[in-house]
C-alpha cells in the first residue's frame, strides 16, 4: 500500500519576501555592530595617539629647552678656554659655530631619516580584512 504524502506547499512570494528582508535586516545590523566597533577601536586609537603625541612633544619641548641653557653655557665655556691659545678674539667664537653648524646638520639628517607611526594602525588593518572578506564573499557568489 502507498503512502500519500500531501505534496509539499511552496512558500509563497510574501513568505519568500519576508525572509529577504529578514536576512537584509539581519546583515544590516551586523554591519552597523561592525561599524561601531570599527568606530570604537578608532576613536581609542586616536585618543592614545594623542596622549603619545602630547607627553612626546612636552618632554621634547623641555629637552630642548634644557640642552638649549646648557649648550649656551657650553659655548661660552670653550669661548673662553680658546680665548687665550687662540689669538684672534673672534676665531674661538668661529671654531664654537662651526662645530654648532656641523652638529646641526647632522642632527638633521638623522631626524629626516626618523620615519613617524602610522595613525591608527589597528583600525586600518581592520578595514582592509573586511575590504578582503568583501571581495571573497562578492566572488562566492559569482560562483554558481
């Protein structure tokens, strides 16, 4: 004896509907939870930067002015212990800014080659993943 199955009734457009756009709903959620973690991890990134930022630029803000005192001092100093072996009053005063001018441009060379952090580096990561997971998802469903 056979059994009758009732056949199957297909979803209805309305029905099919709905679960469209309760997938859309959900995707679009996700995205917006994405979003403001996205947002999060960059506004944290910022703010740590600009604490980094500000410590850094105080404390070389002192350090200059401190080794500016000092190398003043400096100058005077070695002015006046050349003063006597060096005859002409001012070649001591030309030896001391020629060093300075030599020292100075060192200093600049090395500070040129001194390459900054990025800013927020985590966040940029993050985005190029999800750029990655795009492109991997958009050819999934190329795919038939």
């Amino acid at each position: 004896m056979a059994e009758s199955n009732p056949p199957e009734k297909p979803a209805t457009l309305r029905e099919q509907g709905g679960a469209v756009l309760g997938a859309v709903r959900e995707t679009t959620l996700h995205t917006m939870h994405h979003v403001e973690a996205l947002t999060a991890l960059l506004q944290m990134e910022l703010h740590e930067y600009g604490r980094r930022q500000v410590r850094r630029f105080t404390a070389a803000l002192v350090g200059v002015a401190l080794l500016l005192c000092a190398y003043l001092m400096l100058c005077l100093f070695a002015a006046w212990v050349l003063t006597p072996v060096i005859k002409p009053m001012w070649a001591p005063l030309l030896a001391v800014v020629i060093f300075n001018a030599l020292s100075g441009l060192v200093a600049l060379l090395v500070s040129r080659n001194c390459k900054a952090n990025g800013v927020a580096p985590e966040t940029i990561k993050e985005l190029k993943n999800d750029l990655e997971c795009v492109k991997l998802y958009l050819k999934g469903k190329e795919k038939p």
